[in-house]
C-alpha cells in the first residue's frame, strides 16, 4: 500500500511541475466554397435507372463534385449541344 501511495504521490508532484503540451490545431478547408448564384432554383425531380445513379454517386465522389452540380451541368450541355442554349 506504501509504494501505491509513493506512485501517486510523485504522479501529484509530475503533474505540478511538468507545463501541458498544447496541440495545435491546424484548419484547412475541404473544398473551395462556390459563388452562390443570383438566379432562383426550382426543384427538379425525375426517375432515373439505379445504375446511373450509381455511376453519378461515385463520379461525385471521385471528384468531389455534389450530385446537384452534375445533373445542372449534363442538362446544360445537353441543350446546348441541341441548340437551345
């Protein structure tokens, strides 16, 4: 029981004596944030084959890109494309 207290007793004067080590945090951002929009959005909504949403899903994520951002630039290549943008 002794040398349980003589443990906690140096732990004590280790604890006093030593100053705590600070992490320093590092912020990064994950992405660059875009430039809202002036033009107001609308909801689209439609069914789609699983598959291409899957395929969306992962180009999405291997390019950091929103689901979001890729329909609005498919649609827009598209009409453009058929001359109608």
């Amino acid at each position: 029981m002794d040398n349980y207290k003589k443990k906690l007793g140096d732990l004590a004067s280790k604890i006093k004596n030593e100053t705590p080590h600070t992490p320093i945090q590092q912020v990064t951002p994950v992405k660059a944030i875009q430039a809202p929009t002036n033009e107001d959005e609308a909801r689209f909504n439609n069914w789609i084959p699983k598959g291409l949403k899957r395929k969306i899903k992962a180009y999405g994520a291997q390019n950091d890109i929103s689901q979001k951002e890729i329909t609005i630039r498919a649609l827009q290549n598209y009409l453009k494309d058929n001359g109608s943008l």
